[in-house]
C-alpha cells in the first residue's frame, strides 16, 4: 500500500548530540520499519561532530528524514522543537543510538487504534552491549519488561503502569508512542529531574491511560555518555524529588494524616523529599524489631500488625478520611510481600496505598 507524502502516521522524535558513532545504525533501523508510513525528526542540539552529516546522508537518500539543527539548547528545547515539527496523529521516541525492531512503529500504532482509551504505549527492552548491564540495570530490564502485559481481559494492562509509577519510570522513555493531541496538550518541561518521568507522572495524574506492549521491540543502548549517567538531573536524588513533588500533590494532597512503611535508606530519602513539601508521617511501620516503638520525627513506629488500628485512630483524631499509605522499600520481592500485606487489610493499590522505591 503507497502513502502520500504528506500524510505520515507516526511521527519519529528524535533528539541527537554528538551521536555520529551510533546515528547510522539508529537511522537505519528507522527506515527499515515495515507496515506504516512514518516521518522521522532529528533534531541536532549543536553537536560538534558529523551527526548533521550522518542525517543529511540518510535525508538524501529517504526524503522521510528531517533534520533540524539548533544551537546547544538541552534536551527538553530539543524534544519540544522536534514535537512542533510532528505532523502524525502518533508520535514515538527514539534515541539516537538505540535500535528499534522493524514491526516496532506498525506493532505500537496497532495497539493504540485498537485501544482507544490508551494515550501512549511502550515496550519492553533488551539492553546492549551486555558487558555494560551490571546487576542494577539487568534488574531494572526485568523490572520495566515485567510492566508489559495483558489483564485478565486480554487488554493491555495499564493498571500495571500506574501501580509501578512510583517505583521507577514503568516506560522506557525511547518505547514510547503517545497519541499527539495528548503530547501537545502536556509537553516537555524542565523541573530539574528526568523529563520522561515528569510527563509520565503528569499524564497519569490528568487520568490518561498508559500501557506497555509485551513484545521486545527497542534495543536500548548502554552508553558512558547518556544522559542518565553523565547529568545530575537523573541522579537517585532527581528521581526521588520528582517521586515526593508528585505525591504531595497527589495521593497526599488532601490528606492530613498518612503513613510511610519502612524507613531503610529509600524510605528515609523519600521522607526527607516529603518533607521539604511539609508532608510528614504520622506513623511509621517498620518489620525490624529494634526499631518498633521509637519515635522519628515525631512520628510512632509500629508494626504492620499495628497499621489497621493507626490508621483509625488518625482517621478519627482528623477530619475522618481516609488515611493513605506509601510504602516506600528497594527490591520487588519485598514490594510484593507488602502488597499482600496492605491487599489483605482491605487497601486498595493506587487509591489507599502507593508502592514506591
């Protein structure tokens, strides 16, 4: 089936700098996606190598190419300037030295015309070179394709992005395809952590639906030079602050009492995040003995034993709501042992209680 050429379906976003060692391949991978007619936006954020060559030889040869070059902005100008040149209804991201699959953009777009009420869907992953995935990041690829799948309906199950929002980015930020009129109406901005997790969080707390398909369609790249290893914004510290800015004024927000479960270095970060927002615990759970029956920062520790009844008595002493709980602790294995824990108290996830890393 031909296609006109001014009529794409999915608009490729790719920001670049200095990516001329790994543009081509990118490239190449873009263009030999099979089943949609795509556009694909390069937008060089004042690179000082060849990569304005590496797209204007891919240009030259496939007039889906663009290229727009800008001096040294930053990535979320660079993803902006790009996202106004998009003309599809679908916008998937694209970072200039991964590797998408060549049913990638047909696979994505199939998705989101089959679910109308989804606003963007993702992937899962394999990460490369393998020599570079240490014990963190092969547990964060198990972690993040884990998210991707299907309900008990067959439906791709955004439910399982919103109960993981708060551990980590449940979306690898090069997966994604959102539908452009969402995309416009949110945007890219700069609050001083990562930018795909901020319009993540955003898009969840305006009520759009997002899910990730269960088929490994990007190969993500491992490099010395990412953004996540190279800029403070993507520091453990710029993740945990943008963690506490959403809860504050969400799950929180309305809320005069809550409660934090567990207190190791994650829980204490994120209180400390919570804080600077004047959100502080009015109890704490906490399974090691030694510390059931202390009092930090004003708050009780208690036992999960303990947390039904806490729960009443802070409800009752407020204005009777209902007092949530953020379990804040690293490793999925005891992640899972709470959830059975607060599921079987009568808690509902995302509504009662949030699960956080």
């Amino acid at each position: 089936m031909g296609f006109g050429a001014g009529d794409p379906e999915v608009s490729v976003l790719m920001p670049a700098r200095d990516a001329e060692a790994t543009l081509d391949a990118t490239l190449r991978s873009v263009r030999r996606q099979r089943g949609v007619h795509w556009e694909c936006i390069v937008v060089d954020d004042g690179s000082d190598d060849a990569t304005a060559d590496v797209v204007r030889r891919h240009a030259r040869a496939d007039p889906r190419v663009h290229l727009i070059v800008q001096e040294r902005l930053g990535l979320v100008p660079a993803l902006e300037r790009g996202r106004a040149a998009c003309r599809a209804p679908f916008v998937a991201r694209m970072d200039a030295d991964d590797v998408m699959h060549r049913d990638r953009l047909a696979i994505q777009r199939a998705a989101l015309l089959d679910a109308g009420d989804l606003a963007g869907v993702g992937c899962r992953v394999r990460l490369f070179p393998q020599a570079s995935r240490g014990p963190g990041m092969a547990r964060y690829e198990r972690w993040i394709n884990a998210v991707a799948g299907r309900d008990d309906a067959g439906r791709l199950d955004a439910e399982a992005v919103a109960r993981e929002a708060f551990v980590e980015c449940p979306l690898a930020h090069p997966t994604w395809m959102l539908r452009r009129a969402v995309l416009d109406a949110h945007g890219y901005r700069d609050r001083g952590w990562p930018e795909d997790y901020d319009l993540l969080l955003r898009l969840l707390a305006a009520g759009e639906r997002l899910a990730s398909v269960p088929r490994r369609l990007l190969a993500w790249r491992l490099g010395a030079g990412a953004h996540s290893r190279t800029d403070a914004r993507y520091g453990l510290d710029r993740f945990t602050a943008c963690k506490a800015a959403f809860l504050a004024q969400g799950l929180l927000a309305a809320s005069p009492a809550w409660v934090l479960w567990g207190h190791g270095d994650t829980g204490r970060a994120l209180r400390s995040a919570l804080a600077a927002h004047g959100r502080t615990p009015a109890a704490i759970v906490e399974v090691h003995p030694g510390r059931i029956g202390q009092v930090i920062g004003g708050a009780p520790v208690i036992a999960p034993a303990q947390l039904p009844g806490e729960r009443a008595r802070l409800s009752a002493a407020g204005d009777g709501s209902a007092v949530p709980v953020i379990a804040s602790v690293s490793g999925a294995a005891a992640r899972g042992q709470i959830r059975v824990a607060l599921d079987g108290m009568g808690l509902a996830e995302t509504l009662d209680y949030i699960m956080a890393a």
